[in-house]
C-alpha cells in the first residue's frame, strides 16, 4: 500500500493545484472556504506522504499492506469506484438520496462491523450536511433530474 498511498498523495497535491487555480474565477469571499477545504487536503496529502518514506510505516499493519500482492487493492479500488459512480448519479437522483446509495454500497467493502452506528453516522453526516450548507451557507446541493417535472 506505500505506492498506493504516494500515488494518491501525489494525485491529491496534484489536483489541489488545479482546482486552488479554479478558484480564482471565485469572488473574494466566496473563494475562501474551498481555499481553507484545499489547504487541509493539501497538508493531509504532504502528511500521507511523507509518512509512506518512514522505515517504520508498515510496521504492525495486518492484511497484506506493504505488499505486492494485487489483491490488497480490490478493497480501495472498489470503494474509489463507488464514489465516483456516486458522484456522477448526483446529476440524476440529487445528491442526498446518491449519498445514501453510496453508503449502502459501501458497507460490505468497509467491513462494518457496527450496523447501528454506521446507519446512525450516515444520517447524521448528511443531516449535518443539509443544515450547514442548505440552511447556513444557502448552498443548494443538486435535486437530481429525476426529479425535476
């Protein structure tokens, strides 16, 4: 998993880059927030990176990470695949009900162990989502086409 993880980071510093350049279409304002949210993804991508150069990264991790083996990757590539399925059904259902279809997905590749708290965690996220961005910031996050008429 030390490639996988250098790669994302490499990705993730990559991206950051250019979407910090998107932001420069925004007003002032309205730029700061995704700055903030792209200075923190930065700084977690440098961290995850440089951490995957220690000697001692591997050091006591169970299920075959650190290894060559390809079958340590079906569990991330699966989960990565879910999200971006998610994110380009967000267009036709909205983003809610995509949000729940992606967390029911993933939560035999997550190996939930906790039913309860997972399907709890889930509501409140996306409650957190709805009052912070729809109610606070008045950002209104996509009704799906489905929907519509």
């Amino acid at each position: 998993m030390k490639w996988v993880n250098r790669a994302l980071s490499i990705a993730l510093l990559a991206s950051v880059v250019l979407l910090w350049w998107q932001t420069d279409a925004f007003p002032a304002a309205a730029a700061t927030f995704p700055r903030v949210a792209l200075a923190v993804i930065a700084l977690l991508a440098a961290i995850l990176l440089a951490a995957s150069f220690s000697p001692t990264y591997t050091t006591g991790i169970e299920g075959g990470e650190g290894t060559g083996n390809a079958v340590t990757m079906l569990k991330p590539v699966t989960i990565f695949s879910f999200v971006l399925v998610s994110i380009y059904v967000i267009q036709f259902i909205g983003f809610f009900p995509a949000m729940l279809v992606v967390s029911a997905a993933l939560y035999i590749p997550l190996g939930v162990s906790r039913p309860t708290v997972y399907a709890l965690s889930v509501v409140l996220l996306l409650a957190a989502v709805y009052v912070i961005f729809v109610k606070l910031l008045g950002v209104p996050l996509s009704g799906g086409r489905l929907w519509q008429n």
